[in-house]
C-alpha cells in the first residue's frame, strides 16, 4: 500500500468520512487551481493518481480543468471530468489568480463557504506572475506533488522568514467577516523552474488593495509574531556582518495623535565577514546601536506604507477600540509614528549559530 493512501484509509475510518464510497472510486483533490480568463472561470484540480508513485512511494499527481460562465459551472465542467466522486477532505493548497481577485474575490470566498464538501483547513495563495494551474502542473521526481510542496514551503522556517502568514482559510475567513482588520494573502511563483513563496497580497474587506514586497513582507511579519527569522546586513569596513532575528515582544498602541511600537528583540550572528571582535563590550553595544537603528528606520518606512494605502494590517482601528471603546477609523492614517526598538545580539549568536542545509 502506498503511505498516504495507507493515512486516507485511516482517515475514513476514523472520521466516518469514507461514505459507502470505495477508494478506488474516489478523485482525491490535494490542490484546487480557481482562474478567470476571457469572461470564463477557469478551475483546476490536483489529484492523487493511485496508480502512480515514484520510488518512495510517494503518489505522483494528474490535473483536470474544467471551464464555465459561472463558478459552479466551471466546477461542474471539472467534476464531469475525473469520472469518480471528487473527494475535497485532503485538500491542502487553493490557489487563485491574479485576475481572479482582481474583481471576483468575494464571488469566490462565497461559494467556498457553500460548498459543503470543501473542507476550509486549506492555505489560500495568489499565483504571481503565472497561473495556478501552472503551479499545479509543476511537478518533478523530486517533487511529485505540487500542492504538498508548497505545504512543506511554508511550514519550513528556512524559507518562510518574509511569509506574512501561517494562517488557514478557516482563520481569514474569519477576519473578513469580522471586518477588523485588512487580511494578506502570501502568493507563490516559479523562478528559476522551481516553485517559490513571493510578494504578498492585501486586501480591504474583499477588495484587493496593493502587493507588499518580500522585505515588506517581512517587516509585516517581524510587528504580528513573537518568532521570525528575518535577517539584517549592516557593511563594516566595506563587508557584510549579518544577523537573524529570532524572538520579538511588541508592544502596538495608539492614541489620539501617535502610534507607539515597542519592541524587545533578540538576534544571533549569521555571518562576520567584518572580522568584528565579538568579545569587545564596545563592539557588542554598537551592534545592538546600529541593528537597532535600521530596523527602526525600517519600520517607520513600513507605517507610512501602509499609512498612504490606507492599510490597516496591524488592526490599529481595533486597537484603538478596545482601547478607547469607540470607533476611530481614519486616526491611524494621519497619526504620528514613534518608535523604540530595544534589540540584543544573544551571546550565544557568537558561537556562530549559522543554519545549514
């Protein structure tokens, strides 16, 4: 038995998932491709073929495409198309494009809330700079599922330091309805032939509201989670010393004039290819001085951002509420900026704690 259809069989079994429907008869969608090309949605599913694996065991996966004038005909078009009853439970991955949130983003969280058989523990991304069925046709020996690589991506914290979110359909979904916060979707794209995480997408309500790029991104994840791994090169004596900060405390307020961030950081030393003397207290102090600075300077770059595009991506109008307990929902865009950053460099970064492949 291959493994993951050794894990499906488990999972019927124990969720009651299974139906009266033989496996054999079943179109297991790992990944679900949503376009939208000349007036016509275009859907694209990923499927396990359970005939066939590579050397490992691991299945390899087919794509089928259905087309319509409206969502559920393009779904209807793809379904016609597998010959088996469409099994959504293992979906890990949907993928939308960049036309399709253009103008249609709402038409489409709507119908994934109606369609009961499509579980919303999946992560939701916008293909950049090519289309999803593109990435889902991606495939290699090496990497036989598409929608599993791109799992692995973002779970995997060597290439996530400027993901902006972890988060599942289930969570954004849950913050479009409250309408607290604007929501940011990660995207991914092919370069160099390999699949890759890129800039990032931001949305008022369901409306597409501007792309943050990978430094931006990262600048975005460094202010809303405690771990991060983005990393920091400052050039001394004409070469690079770079740092990876690891632990953030912030501290997010605002009043009736300013927005204060506080931050407690902590980072290791990656590289000193400055030949700096670790062991110097002086050396020491001015690291911390001058990391400080930049990522200050960073981050009131990022403020006045997200300030012009009106982009309310920390939840600063929430913040304001349950601080004040009434609404106040364009101070942020006009308020001033102060920030403190209180970074160290760990001793222990000094044993070169350097991250290999």
């Amino acid at each position: 038995m291959k493994k993951i259809i050794i894990v499906l069989i488990t999972l019927f079994l124990i969720t009651g998932c299974y139906d009266n429907v033989e496996l054999n008869k079943l179109s297991i969608i790992s990944g679900l491709g949503i376009d939208y090309i000349d007036d016509n949605y275009v859907i694209t599913y990923e499927i396990y073929n359970s005939n066939k694996s590579d050397n490992t065991g691991d299945l390899l996966s087919d794509t089928i495409t259905g087309t319509g004038n409206s969502i559920s005909e393009a779904f209807g078009d793809a379904n016609n198309k597998t010959s088996k009853k469409d099994f959504f439970s293992h979906l890990k991955v949907v993928i939308l494009s960049e036309s399709l949130i253009q103008n249609h983003f709402q038409d489409i969280t709507d119908y994934l809330i109606r369609d009961t058989d499509i579980r919303e523990e999946f992560y939701l991304l916008v293909s950049n700079n090519t289309s999803p069925s593109d990435i889902l046709n991606h495939v290699s020996k090496k990497y036989p599922n598409a929608s599993e690589y791109i799992v692995k991506l973002i779970n995997n914290e060597k290439y996530n330091n400027s993901l902006p979110t972890k988060e599942t359909y289930q969570k954004i979904l849950s913050k479009l309805i409250s309408n607290k916060t604007d929501i940011v979707l990660n995207s991914i794209t092919i370069i160099d032939d390999h699949i890759s995480l890129s800039n990032s997408y931001v949305f008022y309500k369901y409306n597409y509201n501007n792309t943050l790029s990978l430094k931006d991104s990262s600048l975005y994840t460094l202010l809303m989670f405690d771990n991060t791994g983005i990393e920091y090169k400052y050039y001394y004596n004409n070469k690079p010393f770079i740092i990876s900060i690891s632990n953030v405390k912030n501290n997010i307020k605002i009043d009736n004039a300013t927005i204060t961030i506080n931050s407690d950081m902590e980072a290791k030393v990656l590289e000193n290819n400055s030949n700096l003397d670790l062991k110097d207290t002086n050396v020491y102090n001015m690291l911390n001085s001058d990391f400080s600075n930049i990522v200050k300077e960073d981050i009131i770059s990022f403020i006045k951002l997200l300030q012009d595009n009106k982009t309310d991506l920390l939840g600063l109008q929430d913040i304001y509420y349950k601080t004040y307990n009434k609404d106040n929902y364009y101070l942020w865009e006009v308020s001033n900026v102060d920030i403190n950053i209180d970074l160290k460099i760990n001793y222990k970064g000094f044993i070169y704690e350097v991250d290999h492949e």
